[in-house]
C-alpha cells in the first residue's frame, strides 16, 4: 500500500499562504481545510476580478489578489453570511473582495521591513499597471475547487 | 444595564462581521451605531455618547488614529478600541500611547473578541 504525496510540509511554510488560510478558516469558512495550494497548472480565470492595496515605503509593496467574478460572489455570500443563490451587487462585491484584499495586505505589512501607510483596496475589472514592477511572488489557491491568484509586487 | 458602542469602518461587509462577531461572542445586547469613517464616527460619539468604540484604522475622510486623538484633544475619553488589519508593534505602541484600550488585528475570531473585550467591560 502507498500513501498519497503531500507538498503540505513545504507550501505551508508560505507566509503569504498562512495568512490567507488564517483569514479563510476564521473569517470566510467558519473552518479550517477549505483553501489549499493550487496544484497543477496555472489555472484560467474566468470574467476576471483583481483586487489589490499597496504598502508605501522605501519600496512599494502590492499585494494583488485575482478571482473570477463566480468565486468572488462565493467569497461575498460566504463573507456576509447570505444564502447560496442570493444575489451578489456590485457594491458588496467590491467591498467584500477589497477587504480580503485589505486583510492579506495589513498581514504582509507585518513583515515588510520599514513599511509605510497602507492604501485602501482597488477592485476592478483591469489588471492594474505592474509593467514597471519587479514580482516578488505569484500563487494560486484552490477554494472550494476555485483558483484564488495571490501576488506580491515591488513597485519602482 | 444599557451599552451604546460605535462600530466605524469604511467597508460595510466589514462593519456587519465585527458586528456578527461581536454578536458570537456573548455581546447580543450591546446596541450598536454604525459609522463609515472616522469623520462621521466623530459625530455619532458627540451626539449619542457611547460606552465603547470600536475602530478600523484605515479609513477615508479622518483615520482611526486621527478619530482617536480628536477625541482625547476634546477631553472626550470614551473607552477606545481598534480592529484592524494591521497588528504590528509599531502601530499597537501608537495605539496604546494615544489612549487606545487594545488592538485587535483580522482576521479574528469571537474568541479573540471575548478573551481581549471582557476584562474591560467587567
């Protein structure tokens, strides 16, 4: 008999992956085991959203989350304790999916040396501009079997 | 006994879990105002005089700090308290020197909430 291989030993050791799963399992899902590392190749989003608030300091620090618009409604009923098939408005998606955005950004300001204020999230259907940015990581999670893009960007 | 506290954050889906939470954490029967920034927090706490504050600190309009030091200028010392998402060292001294109670950071959980709130409300 063979166990099943487990990169959870190494992927948890993520920080940017702790504090999301600190945020999902106290804040999103009542409960830990919902959001992993996405296995497997990078994931297409479909009708996406980005989410992302900056961190001023010596560097600018982005930190940008990607979501398609179907999970990004999830994350707001799951947020705001609505029913399964409620409606999702545009005001409470941006303010749902901005706040996580917000929450993962306060967490790395944590542990960026020196950091500055922290700007208040932009959602949008536009990837912001990060052409002149030096990407300091880029992952996925899955949650509930959806791809979650997390990145983090040094802006020059 | 009557507990009036003043909830201010920007995000609306922030202000209901703070809310919900509380709630989970055994303070049903506080009776909770709502505020949207730190200016507008300004003006509920001079009009209905809370018990207790709760605060974001990164808001538009007038911050949580600024709220907090607003508020201390005027000789206003309503029991003060921030949640928010950043908990490092730097900004839970600035908390704690502009007479802030404590700091909780999110994410949390209702028992962070009970465990932090309760030896301030006993």
């Amino acid at each position: 008999m063979t166990s099943a291989a487990t990169w959870e030993p190494l992927t948890g050791m993520d920080p940017v992956m702790t504090i999301a799963q600190d945020l999902f399992t106290t804040m999103i899902d009542g409960e830990p085991g919902h959001l992993s590392p996405w296995l497997g190749d990078t994931p297409v989003l479909e009708d996406p959203r980005y989410a992302w608030v900056d961190v001023d300091g010596p560097v600018v620090t982005r930190v940008m989350l990607m979501a398609g618009r179907a999970t990004g409604e999830n994350l707001t009923r799951a947020l705001l304790a609505m029913d399964a098939d409620e409606p999702v408005s545009d005001a409470d998606f941006a303010d749902a999916v901005g706040e996580i955005a917000n929450v993962v950004g306060g967490n790395v300001k944590s542990l960026v040396t020196n950091p500055g204020a922290l700007s208040l999230p932009v959602v949008g259907r536009d990837e912001p501009d990060n052409s002149s940015a030096m990407r300091i990581m880029a992952t996925y999670f899955g949650w509930k079997g959806a791809p979650l893009g997390v990145s983090l960007w040094a802006l020059t | 006994m009557d507990m009036k506290v003043v909830v201010a954050d920007d995000s609306r889906v922030m202000r209901q879990i703070v809310i919900r939470t509380l709630r989970q954490a055994g303070y049903d029967w506080w009776e909770i105002e709502e505020a949207e920034n730190g200016a507008d927090a300004l003006t509920k706490i001079r009009e209905i005089q809370p018990d207790f504050v709760l605060s974001d600190w990164n808001m538009p309009e007038m911050t949580g700090i600024e709220l907090l030091r607003n508020l201390r200028g005027e000789g206003n010392q309503t029991p003060f308290a921030f949640v928010t998402s950043e908990g490092s060292e730097s900004m839970r001294s600035q908390a704690e020197q502009a007479g802030a109670l404590f700091l909780i950071s999110k994410p949390f959980t209702a028992d962070v909430f009970r465990d932090t709130i309760d030896p301030f409300i006993a």
